[in-house]
C-alpha cells in the first residue's frame, strides 16, 4: 500500500532521520504496519524523541497501536484537550469506535481537526 495509507506521511524522511543518520521511528513504524501493537508500543515507549515534532509522531503511532488493542479508556485518559491535533484524531477515534459512531460523523471531526493543525 500507500506510505501515507500507512500514516506514515507529515514529515519528510529528512526530518525523521537522527544525527547518525537512523530513523528512530522505525521500530514503532514497523511494528504498528505489521499489526504488532504490543511490540509498537513498547518500542514506542523506548523512543529518545530528538524533538518535539518527533515525540508528537512517536505518540500518534503508539495511540494508534492502543486504539488497534482496544485501550480506548487509556487513549482517552492520556491525550488532552490541549494535545496536538494529530493527537486529537487519535483520541477521535478511541471515543467513537467503541460507541459505533456513524463512519461519517468521525470522518468530519477529523477533517475539522486536520484543517486546525
């Protein structure tokens, strides 16, 4: 498939690459495409983010990687009101699936909030 299918889209891979020239996302990356969430998340949680923008896609691949192992109460508990918007997707998410939300109510809060950030 696509890269961005994946959501591996929003920074170049320039921006992702460490001084040493490693993508330190790779593992969470990875893990989260094979559908190996628990292996997503751990590695997630080992990341030494270089930046902010990087903590930011860190955290979205490891929520999602949650909301796919249906932790949505922990999803919910974790990411604020004041989170970034690629957060807030994510949280979108975790709120409406366990619900059932109507596919088209979700899809329109999260284009809201792609047009916000």
């Amino acid at each position: 498939g696509r890269p961005e299918a994946l959501g591996f889209s929003g920074s170049s891979v320039h921006e992702r690459m460490a001084a040493d020239g490693v993508d330190v996302l790779f593992d969470v990356r990875n893990s989260l495409a094979i559908g190996n969430y628990q292996s997503c998340v751990a590695e997630a949680q080992r990341v030494d983010a270089a930046n902010e923008e990087q903590k930011e896609e860190c955290d979205t691949l490891m929520y999602r990687a949650m909301v796919a192992q249906g932790k949505y109460a922990v999803v919910k508990g974790d990411i604020s009101s004041d989170s970034p918007s690629s957060l807030q997707a994510v949280k979108s998410l975790a709120t409406s699936l366990p619900k059932k939300m109507a596919r088209a109510d979700v899809v329109a809060k999260i284009k809201a909030l792609q047009e916000d950030g």
